[in-house]
C-alpha cells in the first residue's frame, strides 16, 4: 500500500490507496457498523460520527 499525507488546513489527512480485494473486506465490515450508527435524517439535518471510532473491532483494520 501506498500512503502520503496531505497538507489540508487545520489538520493533516492522511490518504492510502488499498488494493481493491482489502478494500473489499473492509467495506463489507465498516459500512453495516456506520450504517447502524447513523439516525434517520430529516431534509435539513445532519448527523456528526461519535469520538472513538479507532476503538471499534469493525474499524481496527484502518489503524494497521
């Protein structure tokens, strides 16, 4: 895997490109638990993920 940081006003982000069957096994577990996390919106709301997300088992495969 590949991996730059990118400079974006006030933080850094960090950007990595995973070869396409990791992303695969990723998504399958990352997007059910984001899926059950996120309320029903009205138009007009918005909905902001809560701290600790690194601390998840769904999401421990972003922290290697």
């Amino acid at each position: 895997m590949d991996s730059e940081v990118i400079p974006l006003f006030p933080t850094f982000v960090w950007k990595t490109q995973a070869p396409p069957d990791v992303t695969q096994q990723m998504h399958e577990r990352i997007e059910p638990a984001l899926t059950a996390m996120v309320p029903e919106l009205e138009l007009g709301q918005a909905w902001q993920s809560p701290h600790g997300l690194h601390a998840l088992e769904e999401f421990a495969e972003l922290m290697t």
